[in-house]
C-alpha cells in the first residue's frame, strides 16, 4: 500500500530533476556568453594591459551581463559607473580619515546617498557601496585607484560588446511557443471529439486533468516574449526583428483565450460522458474539424506569419456550427457553444478584431423542443 506515495516522490523527483535541467539548457547561451565574457575582460586587463589581479574586469562583465537579456545597456552602465565612484569616494575617504569601522560605516552612507542623488538605479546604487567596502576593507594604495577603475570599464566594454551579440533562438522561441499552444488546443479538441463520440467517461476524466494542466504553455509564450522583446532591445543588429516580436506578443492573449475556451469544452464533455448524456455527432464532427483548422494555424504562426490562410478553414467551422442540429442536454448545449468561442479565439490570430471574429459566425441554430419533450 505504500508503494504508491514513493511512486509518486519518484515521480516527482524525476520531474524536478528534468525541469532544473531544463532550466540549464535554456540558459547555456547566457551562461557562455558570461563565461566568455569573464575571461576575455581578465585577459585584456590582465595580460594586455599588464595589470596585477584586476578582479573588478571579469566581476564588472558578469553582473552587467547577467542570465537576463532584460535591460543589459542599462546594467553595463550602472555597473561601470557605479563602480568607478565608489572606488573614488573609497579612495577619497581613506585618504583624509583612514581606514577602520566607523570610516567604512561613513564611506558607505556617502557612497549610497550621491549615488542616490544621481540616479535611483538599483545596480547603480548598489554598485558603488559594495565597491567602495571592497577599497576601504582591502585598503589599497592610492596609486591602484585609477587601475581598479580602469579595470571595471573594460568588463563593461566588454558585457558591452557581448551583449549586442545575440542568439536567433531567442527571436524564434515566441513563434514556436504559440505554436505549441495552438497545437495543444487541436489536440485537446481531437481528442474531446473522441470522447464525444464512445462516450467513455474514464477517458474524459483524463483528458480533462490534462486540459487543466496547460497553464505553464501560457507562462512559456509570455517568458519567450519578454525575451524576444528585450533581445532587439538590447542588440542592435536585431532591431529589424522588433516588429514580428511585438506582434507575436499582441497573441499572447488570444491564444490564452483559445486555450481557456478550449478547457472549458474539455470540461463540459468530461462531465457530459460521467453522466452518459448523449453529445450529437455533428459536435464532434465539429471539433474535428476545428481541430485540423487549428493546425493549420499552428503551421502558420510556426512559419512567422499571421495565419491568414487559416482564416477560410475556421470561418467555414464556424458556418457549420450554425447549422447542426441543438441538443436536449444543457452540457452537451454548452459544448456546442465552446465549439463557437475557439473558433471566434482562433479567428483573432488571422489578423480579424474582435468584432470581426465575432460576425464571421452565424447565429447559432434555433433551439426547438424534440416531441419527447412536447406535450400530447
């Protein structure tokens, strides 16, 4: 009996392992551009320039380059300058009123309050107290200040010229996340139509734990992109990109939606085969249908492009949903009018609004009583 818990902490385990390596993965560019970074800005200082240690020039490319395209001139910046005065007023302080506790207590209040006065910039701020602990703790001859300095700019240049070189992975990951998601939603809606059809309620139970398990596919779209968009801002070479980014981050709401719909058709189905409530066969019919055209998106917005093309598929889905027959089952109502959401979902990645979307359908088909339901 105990063995389904250490199952499930295998699992588990498994699964954490996976996505911690996951994680590495999809970092690997920004970890080699770092580490490359790191040991070009010590060669330049240490080996061209001839200077002794220069620890500031690989520290000072690191934290300006960071694991984050976000915001990377801005660090390289922050970083440099920061430094640079804190390596003054360390300098400055040690001068006039020595070394010791209480005149580390002030160069740090000093440091903190101009950078302050300068700019609220976190980085910035930050910088110029932690290098001014580092000069006033180590105490370095005054003649070593103008080296320590010089050695941040070059790992700022350094993060400078790195960070203006970057993958085209980044660029291509928003496109091929909302593909992912689309696909995702045709096979959802695949396999609700199956269930549809046999009506095995086991079976619409599982898809239904599968549908509520997607949210992470919207997180990803969003995390790529973010990505993208602070890529070609950071670099200048992929500015020409700015415009297929943006409009891939313009769907991340459409395709949550469609998606959204989606679960709330899975669910609806799921509960209409745990009761055994008969679904028509037209619906299922439908989501067939609605699930090739939604691959045809996929392909679409795969490639690059707004999935215009796709466009005929879905609105000729969305005419049929107004012609098949109405259900007696309210569950089996609520399916047919999910069917028609997706389908107004998916119309917004071919580059309709939201009213045009909308008016591409017909009016659902008029509800009539069957004569079961009549009175003789």
């Amino acid at each position: 009996m105990e063995v389904a818990p250490i199952d499930q902490l295998w699992d588990r385990g498994r699964e954490s392992v996976r996505s911690r390596l996951s994680r590495v993965a999809d970092k690997r560019w920004q970890i080699a551009q770092c580490a490359i970074a790191a040991g070009v800005a010590w060669l330049i200082a240490a080996d061209l320039l001839g200077h002794q240690r220069p620890f500031f020039a690989p520290v000072a490319a690191v934290v300006s380059l960071g694991t984050s395209y976000g915001q990377r001139l801005r660090r390289v910046a922050e970083v440099t300058t920061g430094v640079a005065l804190g390596v003054l007023m360390a300098d400055l302080l040690a001068i006039l009123l020595g070394s010791g506790w209480w005149q580390l207590t002030v160069v740090c209040a000093l440091s903190m309050s101009i950078a302050l006065v300068i700019t609220s910039g976190q980085m910035f701020v930050t910088q110029a107290m932690v290098q001014s602990i580092i000069i006033s703790a180590l105490a370095p001859p005054p003649s070593q200040a103008f080296v320590r300095w010089s050695d941040a700019l070059i790992g700022g240049c350094v993060a400078l010229v790195a960070a203006t070189v970057v993958p085209a992975a980044a660029l291509r990951r928003p496109r091929e996340n909302a593909a992912k998601v689309v696909r995702k939603v045709a096979a959802l809606l695949r396999a609700a139509g199956e269930v549809m059809v046999d009506g095995v309620a086991a079976r619409g139970l599982e898809l239904l734990a599968d549908a509520r398990s997607t949210d992470y596919l919207i997180r990803e779209l969003q995390d790529a992109a973010d990505e993208g968009m602070a890529v070609v801002s950071s670099s200048p070479f992929r500015v020409r990109h700015r415009k297929d980014i943006r409009r891939m981050a313009e769907l991340v709401e459409p395709l949550d939606r469609a998606l959204r719909s989606t679960r709330v058709l899975v669910r609806q189905t799921a509960v209409a085969a745990y009761h055994h409530r008969s679904v028509p066969k037209s619906y299922s019919l439908l989501a067939f249908d609605l699930a090739d055209a939604a691959d045809m998106v996929a392909d679409e917005l795969h490639a690059d492009r707004m999935a215009v093309s796709a466009r005929d598929a879905l609105v000729l889905v969305g005419e049929a949903s107004g012609l098949v027959e109405r259900a007696d089952e309210m569950s089996a109502e609520v399916i047919l009018a999910q069917l028609r959401s997706v389908v107004v979902d998916l119309l917004l990645l071919t580059g309709l609004n939201q009213i045009e979307s909308t008016e591409a359908l017909p009016p659902p088909p008029r509800w009539e009583p069957s004569s079961d339901s009549t009175d003789d």
